[in-house]
C-alpha cells in the first residue's frame, strides 16, 4: 500500500476538502494516509504556508490549488511506478533500524552548528594546551600536541604565540615591531626556519602555542563566527563571494604572499616580515568570511534534511514525542 502525505493545519477548509477527496479515492488507489500539521515547526511553515494543502505521494507533490482530477491522475502515476507487489516485504529489524538512523540524521541536521562549534573549539584549543602542560611539566603530552599539529602548521618561533613569558609573541627584528625581538630573546639565528621550528620555549621567553598567530586567528575567527551565527542563522544571507574574495582572500594573500616572496633572494623581492597584529587581522577575517560565506548554506540544507527526515519518522510511526521532532534548531 503506497503513503500519502497530506501536509495541512487546523481551521484549512481546502485541506478538510482535500481529505475528503482522498478518502472518496480510497479504494480505487489503496493508500495509507499520512497528516503533517504545518504548524508543528517553522520550517514546515514557511515552506508551505501559502501552499496548502499539499499531497506528496512517491516522487510526486501537489500544491493547491488542484481538483479531483488531478489528484486521481497523481495517485494513479505514483501507483504506477511503485514497487511490485511481490517485491520482499521489510521485516521489523530493519524498520528499527531505518528508524533509528533517520534519528541519528535528525539529530545531527538539528545541533549540526554546536557540533561544528565544538569541533573547531577542540582543533584551536589544544594547541594551547601544549604551552600549558609545559609549564606544568607535563612535557611529554605537550610533545604529543606539538608532533600532532607540526603537518598541520609550519609552528615557527618568530611566528607563534607564547605563554607564560615576558611577552605574547618574539617577531624577528625585521618586522619592526616594538616587541622584543625572537633573536634578541632566544639568542638564536633569526634566519634559521628549522631552529624556529624546534625552538619551543623556556621558563624566560614562556612556551610557543602550537598553532602560529595566523592559524590561530583563523580557526578562532571560525568559532567566533561560528558562534555569533547561532543567533543569525535564520536570518543571514550567505556573503557574496565578491565580498567574500575581497575581504577574505585578498589581505591574507598580499600580506602571506609578499612574505612568502620575500623569502626567495632569486626573485628579487623587497624583503618582509609580517607583524603579529597583521597576520591575526587577515586570518581573523579569513576565518570569518569563510563562516559567513559557507554555514547559512549549510543551514539550509540542515533545514530541508530536518523537514525530510521529520516527515519520514512520522510517516513511519517512529516519533512518540511531537515536540521533539521540531526541525527547529536549539
């Protein structure tokens, strides 16, 4: 027997006319229906409000305004093309099992943000947890996080954060900054990326955060974005992606570019070090800009697995709680 789904609401005339219609059609096309009340969740609503009723019946949908006809000649295309009659019919266990796994959707299509916001909380935290284990004596899981983010970050000396030392951050002397500068607080060769690399601090200088300033700021734009766009996110448009490129992409790849040029002589390139509060400004920006250019587009197909999924549960029976199936996001 073939599923109707009748999405409607309370005090809708036309959705009491359409299922009467379905109900007269019956026994010409067996179905079982299905009702949606509309106004169950905000996305159902505004979705469907200016629409009902609206039958969906396999890879068929039917918005009002339509007549008898045109619902006998939908019914009869979905009876059509629906599987025979003596295909296997599903067992109890895999029912469950269907159940259970468009509630594992649901739920991730409902808290998707928090989990994102957790995941990039954890991928940017932990890199300070290593200066802090240092400084407890913890050295061997502070090594661990280091080994682990050093694929992920070039983590040079003259390019990171440090804590507990005399200052935030040892620019090299070329940046022209009025910190302390790395080889004057290390005593180590400014020009020695390696060193940089595996210098990891001492009691005096503090210990470097495994992740440099740029990355830092990137992936804590993320969570910050990530953050502010839980109260947004019904509202927000996605960034257009020439603002996207021009405030995003441009200052971190003329103020990385023209370092990372510099550093080649053969290219006859004006020599240049970045300064702590450019690369946190143009990595903050671009993990801003790639927040708002990319998560009101994943809200959005959040919100139509929420609606889908929503629909297939209680179709099928497998929501108890009707409340707790809103496709609302906490």
């Amino acid at each position: 027997m073939m599923r109707v789904t009748l999405f409607a609401k309370e005090d809708c005339h036309l959705c009491d006319e359409a299922r009467a219609e379905l109900k007269s059609l019956e026994e010409d096309f067996p179905h079982r229906l299905v009702e949606v009340d509309i106004n169950s969740d905000p996305d159902l609503l505004t979705r469907y409000a200016l629409e009902i009723p609206v039958i969906q019946v396999g890879p068929y949908t039917l918005s009002s305004p339509f007549g008898l006809t045109e619902l006998k000649v939908t019914l009869a295309a979905a009876m059509n093309g629906r599987p025979s009659q003596d295909a296997a019919p599903v067992n109890q266990a895999s029912r469950d099992q269907a159940i259970l796994l468009n509630r594992a959707v649901f739920a991730f299509a409902r808290h998707w943000l928090a989990v994102f916001n957790l995941l990039v909380f954890i991928y940017v935290g932990l890199p300070f947890a290593a200066p802090t284990l240092m400084k407890l004596g913890a050295t061997r899981p502070a090594k661990w996080i280091y080994t682990a983010y050093s694929p992920l970050c070039h983590q040079l000396g003259f390019r990171s954060w440090f804590l507990f030392g005399e200052q935030p951050a040892y620019p090299r002397s070329i940046a022209g900054t009025s910190l302390i500068s790395y080889g004057t607080a290390t005593g180590l060769d400014e020009n020695d990326y390696w060193g940089a690399r595996a210098f990891i601090g001492n009691e005096t200088v503090g210990y470097k955060v495994a992740f440099c300033e740029r990355d830092v700021a990137i992936y804590g734009g993320m969570l910050l974005a990530g953050i502010l766009f839980t109260f947004f996110r019904m509202r927000l448009r996605p960034l257009p992606i020439i603002a996207w490129f021009a405030v995003g992409i441009v200052p971190i790849a003329l103020d990385g570019g023209s370092q990372l040029l510099s550093a080649f002589p053969l290219l006859n390139f004006p020599i240049r070090e970045s300064t702590p509060f450019l690369r946190t400004l143009t990595g903050g920006l671009f993990g801003v800009m790639n927040v708002w250019l990319a998560y009101p587009y994943v809200e959005e197909a959040m919100r139509d697995t929420r609606t889908l999924v929503a629909t297939k549960l209680a179709g099928a029976g497998g929501v108890s709680d009707p409340g707790a199936m809103s496709p609302e996001p906490e």
